[in-house]
C-alpha cells in the first residue's frame, strides 16, 4: 500500500513520467501496478492535462508529416496513432466528469429551500435587486446582477484564508492589464513555468484567459504553416523545424489550460467548502432568506405565483423528503411559459431568466428592408482547428466574387474578416452605392454591427483578438454609413451563400497546401466556371 501511494504521488509530481506511463497504457505495454495507479481518483485530473498535451503533438506531427510529403504508410501509423490519442483524451475526460460527479454527490450541502431557487433563478433581475439591498445593509460587498453571492463567496474565502496580503508577484498579475496577463500566459508556456499562477487570487483569470493564449499559439502555427506551404517541398526544412517548435509551445499551453481549469474548479469547491460551514454559511443563508422575505412584500403577485407553483408540484413530488434538491429547473421553465406575453417590460417581476433573441429568427424578415440601390453580397469562412489560418469567400448579386486567406483566432472572426473582405472590395468598385454583406453567422453579424452602430473597433474587442481583422475592421469603419450587415440562415440552399461557402473551403484549401500550389489556379478557374460567375475579382488575402 505504501508503494503503491508513493507511486501515484509520484505521477502527480512528475509530468514527464505520468504522460509516459499514461500513453504506455494506452499502447497496451503498461506495468500492471503503473496501470492500477493510474486509476487511482487522485489522478483522474492530471491525466487529461498530459493527454491535452499528448493530442496537441500528435496532431501536429501528423500535419508536419503531410507537408514533408511523407510515404503514405508513415501518413497512415501517424493518423492511427493520433486518433488513438484522441480517443484517449475523451475517454479521460468522460471519466473525470464522472468522479467529480460521484465527488460532488457525496458532499453533504444544504439545499436552498425551493422557494427560494424558483424566485431567484425566474425573477433575477428583482431578487438581484433585493439582495443587494439586504448585503449593503449588512456591510458585504453589492455583487453583480449576474450572480451576487459570488462576490460573498470570495469575501467569506479572503476572511477565512487572509488572503488580504498578496505576494508581491501575485499581485502584479491582479493588477496588470488583459493583454498584459495573456503575454504572461505565453511566457509561462514558452520559456519558464510562472508558479504563482496557481494562487487562488489569480487561477480564475487563469481559467479565464486560457482561451486567448491558446488562440496566439494557434496564430504561431499558422504563421509557420502558411511560410512553409509557400517553400518547395525540397526547401520546407527550416519551415517545418519553426512549425514543430510552434506545435510544441501549443502543446503546453494546451496543458496549461486544462491544469488551469481543474485548479479553479478545486478553488471554487474549496470555497463551497468554507461557505458551507460554520458562521458564514449561516450568514449566506440569512441573507438569501431575508431577501426572499422582501420579495415577497416588494413583488406580491410574482410571489404568488412562486407559491402556488410549489404548492402544486409538492402534492406528488417523489424528491419532496430530499428538498427537490433539482425540480426549481422545471419549475421555473413552467413558470417562464405562464407569464404573460404583453408584460410591462420595465417591471422586474415580469422578466424570466432567459431572455428570447428573435433578432435573428427570421432570414426572411431581415432581407425584406434591403435598399433599393444596395450592392448586396453574402460571405462565408472556414477554418481549422489546430491552425489559425482560415479561408473566406464572398459572392455578391452582380456576379462579382472574391476569396482569400488570413488568421482569427475563432470561427466567429474568421466570418467578420470575410465580411470585411467583401465590403470593402465592393465599397471600392460602387462608389456612392450602399453596400449589404450577408453572413450566417450570428456571432460576426453581432460584432460588425456593434463596430458600425458605435464607430469603434473596441466593441467587438472579445471575437477580433488578432491584428488581421482589427486592420480590416479599423479600414471598414470609416464607410460605416454606406455598409449594413445581416444574419441569413445558412445551408438551405440559397445560391450566393453555397458560393461563398465553395469559395472559402477553396481558399482554406489552398492557404494549408491541400490543393498543389501548380493545381490551384487550376481549380480556381474551374470552380468559378461551376458557380456561374466570373472571375474579375482577383483573390486577395487579408
């Protein structure tokens, strides 16, 4: 028994040794007290952070072996194995989800009466309200609409740690910027582990901004992919050495995000821990229950029919003796459908939780209000997963067309670059005209339109994270007044969006050398004369 816990620990500690023992195992050549380890619940977390690093680098030696123009027989072992891996790491997950299930399900915790839950999950913005109202009372911070008890919950966290003197370190990374913190990320993936990104004041930022970091190692791929696809496959050395080294800083960061996320996880269950016991359990439980206490007297009617809701779900309700520990989700979609439609929209009371966006529910309804002398087009993106380099085409009602490549960190950016792209091809060729770029994502469509109602590119911050787009959306904005953008529903067979989608999946092909560089003009000519449009637009990239 000794040996045997000496050994997980000492998979815990080594990252090297667990990734070897873990794809041993997968392979099938694992000593058996290594694989009865490995099972060990201590270790269910840490073996999805190697396997996230393991399937970054399998996939990447694959992708590295196809521009080295490999024998097909390496192609095929390095495939196989890169499937291996990923079905591995989805295998690791599964189980993970499963013992943090089984882990939750064995804490004893309170559950909120369901009064309670049903007024706060289908009234928020009222009972938000109300208990901010019963904290500043009390002296605790206000909370945020979105989840007040949030911010209780770290308060009770610093007061039972005193975590209110930060190393100096750690508080560098509170204080620092957005853009600041994700180069420190970089840092700590490419050159030197940053140990104090594991405090608890700093791994939910962490957590957080794992996303963008992991977004800039795709964008160092991409760069490399795309030099090398440009090189001769005799001359792609150097290329493919730059693209390895790429591939095994995103391979890190892979890692590092999931350690990240597994580390706020255990942080927000250490603080359900704290709060869930002694005096600052108590006090939460005072707060909520005054405040449902006011939102009774302050929204009467609502409160009524919470009440009666309740009422009538108890008189059959298997779990009433455990609390109906998970019926407030039914209740409050029930309660949602029996509001009234023509509600006061300024009263809180009236207002569920989930809020219906029918901006974009009908295509039809959109394009009815085109103007009458508009330049319309649709646009279309693709993109992969491991690379940021990412194709786009746009096809406009003139016959007009136009595809290229660029970088975006999403699918949601790729599709504003292609936007972009056809807007102001087409502002260019139609001065004066007003111009329509259709799209089927909501995401784009959503951020362009913030960009050209506000006249600032910083209102769609979030989805353009790279310099490509920024420069296309700085250079769009300045025509802001002739340019409207619109959500079209997607795949349903409407002629210029299969166009847009043909030619960008071309020109995705083209950018990571899936279509010969000798064939690809070629098949351009070829795909235009199939889509019925001429080829006056010559392709441009981003």
């Amino acid at each position: 028994m000794t040996s045997h816990t000496e050994l997980i620990r000492r998979l815990a500690d080594d990252f090297t040794a667990l990734q070897d023992a873990v794809l041993a195992h997968m392979n099938g050549v694992c000593a058996p007290e290594t694989a009865a380890a490995l099972e060990d619940a201590a270790l269910v977390g840490p073996v999805t952070v190697v396997l996230a690093h393991a399937d970054v680098l399998a996939r990447g030696s694959v992708r590295q072996a196809e521009l080295s123009l490999q024998p097909p027989e390496r192609l095929r072992r390095l495939r196989a194995y890169a499937r291996r891996v990923r079905r591995a790491r989805s295998q690791a997950e599964a189980r993970y989800k499963n013992e943090r299930a089984r882990q939750v399900s064995r804490r004893s915790r309170p559950v909120d009466l369901l009064e309670l839950r049903v007024a706060r999950a289908a009234f928020r913005p009222a009972f938000d309200e109300i208990l901010r109202q019963e904290l500043r009372e009390r002296g605790l911070p206000d909370g945020t609409p979105q989840a007040p008890e949030a911010d209780l919950a770290r308060w009770a966290w610093e007061r039972e740690t005193g975590a209110g003197q930060l190393p100096a370190p750690v508080r560098e990374l509170c204080d620092c910027g957005d853009e600041d913190f994700v180069r420190a990320l970089l840092l700590d993936a490419r050159e030197e582990e940053n140990p104090f990104l594991q405090h608890d004041a700093v791994v939910e930022r962490w957590a957080r901004h794992t996303r963008t970091a992991l977004a800039w190692g795709r964008y160092a791929i991409g760069q490399a992919e795309r030099e090398a696809v440009a090189c001769a496959p005799a001359a792609r050395r150097t290329r493919l050495e730059t693209l390895e080294d790429a591939y095994q800083d995103a391979a890190v960061l892979a890692a590092r995000c999931r350690e990240a996320q597994l580390r706020a996880t255990n942080l927000h269950e250490r603080m359900q821990a704290v709060l869930a016991r002694g005096s600052e359990g108590r006090l939460i439980g005072e707060c909520r229950a005054e405040a449902l206490t006011r939102f009774a007297d302050v929204h009467p009617e609502a409160w009524h029919r919470v009440k009666d809701l309740i009422t009538r779900h108890r008189a059959d309700c298997p779990k009433q003796a455990d609390g109906c520990p998970h019926c407030h989700r039914a209740l409050v979609a029930e309660l949602a459908d029996s509001l009234p439609t023509g509600a006061d929209e300024g009263s809180d009371a009236e207002c569920p939780e989930e809020e219906c966006d029918v901006t974009y529910g009908d295509r039809y309804a959109l394009l009815a209000d085109l103007p009458e002398s508009a330049v319309v087009a649709v646009a279309d993106a693709a993109a992969g997963d491991d690379s940021a380099l990412c194709g786009y085409g746009w096809a406009a009602e003139n016959g007009a067309t136009g595809h290229g490549d660029s970088l975006a960190s999403s699918s949601g950016e790729a599709e504003v670059i292609g936007i972009c792209a056809a807007a102001l091809s087409l502002l260019e060729r139609h001065q004066g005209q007003p111009v329509v770029v259709l799209c089927d994502s909501v995401e784009a469509v959503k951020a362009v339109d913030a960009v050209l109602a506000s006249g600032d590119t910083e209102a769609a911050r979030r989805i353009l994270v790279f310099p490509e787009s920024r420069e296309l959306m700085d250079r769009l904005v300045r025509h802001r007044r002739r340019v409207q953008v619109r959500w079209l529903k997607g795949h349903v067979g409407q002629e210029l969006n299969e166009a847009a989608d043909t030619l960008a999946c071309f020109a995705y092909r083209r950018v990571t050398g899936r279509v010969p560089a000798g064939a690809a003009r070629r098949e351009e000519m070829r795909l235009l004369r199939s889509l019925g449009r001429g080829a006056d637009l010559p392709s441009a990239a981003a």
